[in-house]
C-alpha cells in the first residue's frame, strides 16, 4: 500500500460536503426553529444536541459493523452509498417543511442517516494510508473539511439572502457529489487481515480498560476532556463575546471564523509536525499552548480584549483576543490532526473501523456533554461568560495529564 497524495484530497471532498451539511444544519436550523415554529431557547439548545446524541448510539456500531462486512465493492462503500443519498434527501426536504411533525420528521431522517456513513468514510482514510502517513493524512482531510465550514458559513449566508432554501439544496447536492467521488476514484483494499471473530464495541471497550499499560484508556479519557473543553468556547462564544466584551453576536462570529480559518490554514502543517517529532508530543504541546491563551483570555481585561488593533478585507475588523484565537487555531490543529492516527494505530488493521467509532463516541460524548455542563458553570457562577476561559483550561489541564501517560500510538514502521 502506498500514500497517494491525489487520493487522499479525493476523499477530503467527502469531508468537505458533510462539513458543507453540518455548517448550514448548525447556522440555520436554529433559525427555523425560533422563527418558524417558536420554539423557546431551552427547547432550541435540546435540539441542537440531537445529532451527537444519535452519533453517540450509532456510530461505534456502524464502525464495528463496518469492519466484519465483506462485499464486492468493499465493507465501507455500502454504507457511504446507502446514507449518502439519504442523508441529501433528508437535509433537502428541511426548509420545505411547513409543520413541525414534519420538520423533525426531516432532520431525523437527516441525523440517523448521517450517522450511518460518517464512521465508514472516515476509515477509509487509515484503510488507504500507510501508518507513517495517516497525521499527514488526517490534515489533509481535515483541511478540506475546514474549507467546507467556511464555505457553509460564507457561501451559505449569500444563498440564504436569496432563498433560505437553497443553502440546503447546496448542502445536498455536495454530499452527493461527494460521495460518487469516493465511490469511483477511492477504491478499498482488497487484502483485509482477517480474524477469527470480530470483537464488538462492548468487548473493545473492556479490551481498552483492561489493556496494561493504559495507553488507549489515557487517549480516550484526554479526548474527552479536550472535547469538552473545546465545546465551551465553541458553544458559548457569541454570547461571551456579547455580554463580556461589549460586541455584537456578528462581531463575534467573525472572531469564531478567525480560529476556524488558522485552523484550517494550520491543518496540513500541523499534521507533518506530527509526522516528524511524534504525535503524542506534537498533541501535548498543542494542548498546553491552547490552555495558555485560554487562561490568558480568563485573565486580561475585556476592554484590552476588545480593543481593534486593525482592519482586513476579508478577517473585517481584528482586535487583541483576534490573535489569541488565531494561535488557538494553530493550537486546535496541532491536537485535532494528530489525534485520530494515534487512535487506529493502538490496533492491528482489522478494527480500525471499531477504534474509530471509539474515537467518536468519545468526542461526541464530550459534545454533549460539554454545552450542558459548561451551561450549568456559567449560570452557577451569575451569568459571568468569561468564566468559560477558565473552564476550559482546566480540561486543557487533565486533557494533558492524561496524554503523559500515553506509550503508543505513534506511527507503525511501513
């Protein structure tokens, strides 16, 4: 098996439309919702985490599935080629519903066949890279699927503008564009290891508590807690940058799209930086950095925060906290690239089906659990906001204690 470059950037597009899908889903869906059906906020935020409470119970199941399935086009291809077309189906009929039964109706259509298909694609990233090239990998795929946030954001804004059903329409006719572009140009190997019996989510999860040195339980836990950390800044920034710094929601946004575009512009880097000084190092010092200008954020004065140091055509106006977040950008990327090929490597090639939807049982785990608890923290301590920069560090802390203690997962010699 060898790294083909081309062939990786031809599955970051299958990225890219589910990045497209969950962009669109994320910015206006909410405002169906409230508009729409007035729904109340509570009722709103519970919505919101439905589709990581679906991922939560299907994809470990399908990834497991995934790698026992043997057919002629291969054991992820039926997956991607049945919730594919579902999944643009589903995210199309949204905008159009006029009722609320049928509105959830269409996205948990969209929710379950989402989950159906992201772990198998997912997998076919270390089905189809050598493990000395899965971090490289991983920043390619990851850099495509940034690219396809900040297009729903940008692209998906000017479209809603002229109908608010055509950033659906866009979002369907990527995801199906994508998936005949894996379909045809990605091919699965045809020499698979096989195994006596492949083991289930239950025996991999007690595998990982029983395993002796811990590695895998020490990745797992650090990906929880960076998730659940990270999810505090994702999920309540807005309202940090508006009721703490004195900006609009939009300003705040803005800011949100300067972490997300270094991010993006870092992935590819971030992911060779791994490949040469060793993941665990590379995610170590990512976590450390981004829990430093987190607890410098909780620290400084909002005034000093706030102050607009210049303007740029397309980053608009770019205040003091704007260079925090861009270094968190480089920060997030040098954690989130590298984390992944630490997790499929823990196994033989098998399961790596199975160790992915462990990875993302963990992080959606984190997912829900990090806007409810980091929820309940704000309001516990009087509506003060800020007091998710000081969260946040401290999961960035036991994220980092966990990593200490991880002895494998580096890439396996070709």
């Amino acid at each position: 098996m060898k790294f083909n470059y081309g062939k990786i950037f031809l599955l970051g597009f299958g990225f890219f439309g589910v990045s497209v899908v969950w962009g669109v889903y994320n910015a206006f869906v909410p405002i169906f919702l409230s508009e729409k059906f007035n729904l109340a906020p509570g009722w709103i935020g519970f919505f919101m985490t439905l589709d990581n409470i679906a991922a939560l119970f299907i994809q470990p199941t399908v990834g497991a599935w995934s790698d026992s399935l043997r057919t002629k086009i291969g054991r992820r291809m039926p997956f991607i080629l049945i919730g594919a077309p579902i999944s643009a189906a589903a995210f199309g009929w949204i905008p159009l519903a006029s009722v609320l039964p049928l509105f959830v109706a269409g996205t948990s259509t969209l929710l379950l066949s989402m989950a159906l298909w992201r772990t198998p694609v997912v997998a076919l990233m270390p089905d189809i890279t050598p493990s000395p090239y899965r971090s490289q990998a991983n920043g390619i795929i990851n850099f495509m699927g940034g690219i396809g946030a900040i297009f729903s954001f940008l692209g998906g804004a000017t479209l809603y503008e002229m109908n608010p059903a055509y950033p659906f329409w866009m979002g369907s006719a990527l995801v199906l564009i994508s998936a005949l572009l894996v379909f045809f140009f990605i091919k699965e190997p045809k020499e698979i290891v096989e195994t006596e019996k492949e083991p289930g989510l239950l025996v991999n999860l007690k595998e990982v508590w029983a395993d002796n040195d811990k590695s895998a339980l020490r990745l797992f836990g650090a990906i929880l807690f960076w998730f659940v950390g990270y999810n505090a800044i994702e999920a309540f920034f807005t309202l940090y940058a508006k009721n703490y710094l004195g900006m609009t929601a939009a300003d705040g946004t803005r800011l949100l799209g300067h972490l997300s575009l270094f991010f993006v512009l870092s992935a590819l880097i971030a992911g060779f930086v791994g490949g040469k000084f060793g993941r665990r190092n590379t995610i170590m010092a990512g976590i450390f950095l981004l829990g430093g200008l987190l607890a410098s954020l909780y620290a400084l004065p909002p005034t000093l925060l706030a102050t607009v140091l210049t303007k740029l055509p397309v980053l608009g106006n770019v205040p003091v906290i704007s260079i925090f977040l861009m270094a968190a950008g480089v920060a997030w990327a040098l954690i989130n690239i590298n984390s992944l090929p630490m997790v499929v490597d823990m196994v033989d090639d098998a399961r790596i089906g199975t160790y992915t939807g462990l990875y993302y049982l963990f992080s959606t785990l984190a997912a829900i659990l990090g806007p409810n608890v980091n929820g309940w923290i704000i309001q516990a301590m009087g509506n003060n906001y800020n007091s998710i920069m000081f969260v946040a560090p401290v999961f960035m802390l036991l994220a980092f204690l966990m990593m200490a203690g991880v002895k494998r997962g580096e890439a396996k010699s070709a």
